[in-house]
C-alpha cells in the first residue's frame, strides 16, 4: 500500500491551512444568501468532524455568519424578544440587570463558547463587588455636583454589595437568554441552568394584628390622610399596591357594590404608565364590604373638591379614565409617595413599620384567622395557585395558634 490517506466522502472541501486545516459549507443566512461557511482546526479530523456539524446545521435551515458575544445577543434578545412580548417594567429591570452585571462580566465572550466555570466565577465574584464603585455611581453625582460627594469618589467604598436576591435574579435573566440562544440554536446548552448561587433566606414577616391594623386606620381617618382609602384597599381587599394606584372611577360601582380590578400603575424609570394587570388570573370582580364602600365615597367627595380648589390648574388624563387616587392637582399618585407615605401613617398611628404588600399579607393573615375557606383567600387575592395564597401569605397570627394549641390540650386532657 503507497499509504497515502483515502478521502472520505465530502472531505473535497477540507484543505490545508495554516498550521491545520479549514473546511467550508455552503449555507443560507437568516437574510436568505448564499455563501461559505468555514471551519478550522488542528487536524484533519477535528475540522471534519465539525464541517459534519455545520453540514447538518445548514441542512436544518438558515445559519448565522458570525456568532455575536454575550453582551451582543443580549441586547438583540432585549429588543427583539422581550421588549415586544413583556411588561414594559420586565424589560426595563431586565435591561437593567443585563448593563450593570452581566454585559461587565461576561459581555466580551462569544456566546458559543462561554461555559459553566466563565458563569461559576463571575456569580462567585458579584457578592464581593460594591455596586457604588462599579457602576460610577457615587463618581457620576460628583461631578454634577461635588459638594454631593459620599463614598467612592472621596475614596471610601460604601461597601453596597449585591444581595442573594439581586444575584438570583440576574443568573435568571442570563438563564432566560440563554434559553432563547438555545432555540437560536447558537448554543447547545443553557450553562446559566448548571449554576449553583447562593442560597437566600426568606425574610419572615410579622403580619399586623387585627388590633394593629385597626389602629393604623384610626389614625388615617382621624388625620383626614388622602390616602386612607388606599389603606382600606390594601387591608380590607388585599389590593397590590399598583392596583390601588390604577383604580379607575368607571371600575366602582358604590351602589352595587362591586369593584373590578384588571389595571396597574407603574412606574418605568421616570414614566408613570396604566397598563392591564400582570396575569388574567389577577383580574377579579370583588364585592365592597361597608368599610370600604364608605372609603371610596370619602375619597370621591375630597377629589371632587380638590378639583374645585385647583380649577384651571387640575391636570386629570386628558385621555383616558379618571383614577381613583390623585395628587391635589389631579396627577397620578406615584408608587414612591404611596411607600413613604404608608411608612409615616406607621410612624403616626405608633405601629409595627410594614411595607405596603407586607399589609397586604396582613389581609391573607386575618382572613385565615376568621377560619375563611383557603379558595376564597386566594380569589380575593387573585392568586392562580393555592399553595401561593396558603404557604407564602396566609399564616396563621400567634393569637390564632396559642389557641388552637390550647383547644388541642383541652381535648386531650
């Protein structure tokens, strides 16, 4: 035998190059060309046994020229995939994320070669990073105004690490990308899915007492505060906070006394935007207890003379529904002056401070307490799934177990 190698079948287009061999395929681009596509490698064989892929890819359909880098598909997945099918608030927290951790980190390597050790490092490197320094942030409001200076541009980092919930939420942006790479079919697996990040402990939360939240009201109604009614709403019916804040006059009905929640306030980065709840399943016909009823008819009678004080001046939508709860001047209530007013009523009715949703909880908790059938807890608060409403919301206040547990002693004695 002269030993010289026999080619195998499509070898035709392998050739020599450099100090290995190339190989082309004849593909069709997403943009409907024809043209090569090339391989490379060290050996004969590891250029054919990729040529033998790229054979079966372009066979599949159209192949992309040029693989884009992390931080490239990322921005192309924000635009084309979830700015058109998301909240607009999911897009903006996700391009967020995306900016200021992942494109920093990972942003500079090619998609199809980052591995699960490149996501491994940078996930165990994010705890440790002061997100002050990093992003600019202190050094920014220096030099628009240097008396403002606080941390890092005087020198002294302000220690403002990421917390276990930050670092979970950006691997689950990156994993979600990757997903959408995936059926791109520029990657064969989800690496971001092969992590492993730090473990995050739920923060207990202490529900209101029916005492406390009695209290807490009292002491928005004696005070005359605007937004009592929205504590009603978030007490009595378990509203979202972006639930009060888009309630809409045509969906009150006093003297039926039925209230339709199906729209939201948000706010996206400096814009307030009215946009229709989350999911379907948190759209709900909800009946008004009396307390409630007679809330929202307060609220009208002091709007109506807000407008009457304002004249000119009041700047309701000019297109759109009237909202329930407005500034002086008929703006929209932002979710920030709802959060710091709720925390000053807490401070002034001399209760437990409580977030808005955490009163919210206080609903669920109360209910439970009352011994309300679980499915109607979680219609009243729109859930979709019962173990959402029983083993995140509804739990049971130490006064309600002391005497279950005494109810149980007295039987067994």
């Amino acid at each position: 035998m002269s030993g010289k190698r026999v080619r195998q079948n499509g070898e035709g287009s392998i050739f020599p190059y450099r100090n290995g061999f190339g190989a082309y395929v004849w593909i069709t681009t997403p943009a409907g060309r024809r043209q090569r596509k090339y391989v490379y490698g060290k050996t004969r064989e590891v250029v054919h046994a990729k040529w033998v892929a790229l054979t079966q890819q372009a066979a599949r359909g159209p192949v992309l020229t040029k693989v884009p880098t992390v931080g490239q598909y990322l921005h192309r997945w924000l635009t084309e995939t979830v700015a058109p099918n998301l909240a607009p608030l999911t897009h903006a927290t996700y391009e967020s994320h995306v900016r200021n951790y992942i494109e920093p980190g990972l942003g500079k390597i090619r998609i199809d070669r980052l591995r699960v050790s490149d996501v491994q490092s940078w996930l165990n490197v994010l705890p440790s990073q002061c997100q002050c320094c990093t992003q600019g942030k202190d050094a920014r409001r220096a030099e628009r105004a240097p008396a403002t200076a606080r941390c890092c541009a005087k020198g002294q980092c302000c220690r403002s690490f990421p917390s276990a919930r930050s670092i979970k939420d950006v691997r689950t942006v990156l994993r979600s990308a990757l997903s959408s790479a995936m059926r791109d079919e520029l990657v064969e697996r989800n690496v971001a899915a092969l992590v492993k990040t730090p473990r995050q402990r739920r923060r207990k939360v202490v529900p209101w007492s029916s005492d406390e939240a009695r209290r807490f009201l009292e002491s928005a109604r004696s005070d005359g505060d605007p937004l009592y009614a929205a504590y009603i709403l978030v007490l009595v019916l378990g509203l979202r906070k972006g639930e009060v804040l888009g309630l809409a006059w045509d969906a009150v009905d006093l003297d039926a006394g039925v209230v339709i929640v199906d729209h939201q306030l948000q706010r996206v980065r400096r814009e307030l935007l009215r946009r229709e709840t989350k999911t379907e399943a948190s759209d709900a016909d909800l009946p008004l207890p009396r307390l409630v009823s007679t809330a929202l008819q307060l609220r009208r009678d002091a709007q109506e003379k807000d407008r009457m004080e304002a004249g000119e001046a009041w700047r309701a939508l000019p297109e759109g529904p009237h909202l329930v709860f407005t500034g002086r001047f008929g703006t929209p209530v932002d979710p920030r002056t709802l959060n710091r007013k709720f925390t000053e009523r807490c401070t002034l009715a001399s209760v437990r401070h409580l977030t808005v949703h955490d009163a919210r909880r206080t609903c669920a908790t109360l209910l439970v307490d009352l011994d309300v059938h679980p499915r109607v807890i979680m219609r009243i608060l729109r859930h979709a799934d019962l173990s959402v409403t029983m083993e995140v919301y509804a739990k049971a206040s130490s006064a309600a177990t002391t005497e279950a547990l005494r109810r149980l002693g007295d039987s067994l004695e």
